[in-house]
C-alpha cells in the first residue's frame, strides 16, 4: 500500500507534467490576443459579423473541458492546481480565437477566419447580395454586408482600389 507521501510525490509529478501545457497555453493566449489586436486595428469599427461557428466550437469544447473538470475532480489523486490552470487557459483561449469561418466586416476592412485585411490589402473585390466577395490566397470567400452600407462600403473600396474590382457579377 503506497503511503502518504508517494501518492503525493505522484500526485505533484503529475501536476507538474502540465506545467509545459500551461506554458504552451500561455504563449498561444499572448499570440492570440495579439493577433487580435492587430486584426481590430485592421478593420476598424466592425459593421458586420457573422459568428456562428463559433459558438457551436465554443459549446463543444467547453462541454468537453467540463467533462475533463468532473473526471479530474472525481479523481482524489489528481493535483488540481495544474489541471485547474491547464483547463482555464484553454477555456479562455477557446474563447478569445476566431474560427476559421468567422467573417467580419468593419469600416476599414475585412476579417475571414485568423486573417484581416485592411481594404487596399484586397486581391480583388466586389459587392454582391448581402456580401462582400474578395480573394484570400486566391480563393473567393465573403463577409456580410448589408444593404444600407454597401454604398458606404463600394465609395471606401473605389477610392482605395478601384483597378482591384471584379467585373464578373452573380
């Protein structure tokens, strides 16, 4: 039967096993919210946003740091100190990062997923229906914008790059 003090020896070497987790957690917060940061200061006051996927993400994963939660609470050998740590830093980097389908229209520019564009950063661009089309890396994809700013939206795009639109229309 182990004694006291080598469940406890266990209990901490298990405890600091996270310890290089919490540091990784840690590091990808800091880039995270300065990516973030850079992303607000590309777009500006944000117009529109469609954010759906990643409140399903948020949902799935946070039900899945609970569950960790209650199985590592039920477990007297576990050192809650590091699990506690390990799982609030990925909560909170679950909460603050956008999923690759986030689309975000602000008045200076645009963010897909991780990647923000400031207008005269765009490819090429064109308004059509409740969207903003644009090429990423090539690829057209869009961000919603609505009708009543779109007149607003194409003055900014033409002033700033107005060789960048696409004739092609829907």
């Amino acid at each position: 039967m182990p004694s006291e003090a080598t469940e406890l020896t266990s209990a901490h070497l298990a405890g600091s096993a996270l310890l290089p987790v919490i540091i990784l957690l840690c590091v990808a917060l800091t880039v995270t919210q300065i990516l973030s940061a850079i992303a607000r200061v590309k777009l500006g006051a944000v117009i529109a946003t469609d954010r759906r996927s990643e409140t399903r993400r948020r949902i799935v994963l946070a039900m899945l740091i609970a569950g960790v939660l209650a199985w590592t609470m039920l477990d007297r050998g576990v050192w809650l100190v590091p699990v506690l740590l390990a799982l609030g830093s990925a909560m909170l980097l679950i909460l603050t990062t956008p999923s690759a389908a986030t689309a975000i229209l602000g008045v200076g520019g645009i963010q897909r997923g991780w990647h923000a564009r400031r207008f005269e950063s765009l490819e090429e661009w064109r308004l059509t229906g409740d969207h903003l089309r644009f090429r990423l890396f090539g690829e057209w994809t869009s961000v919603p914008c609505p009708q009543e700013r779109q007149a607003q939206i194409r003055a900014r795009l033409v002033e700033l790059v107005p060789e960048r639109e696409s004739p092609f229309q829907d």
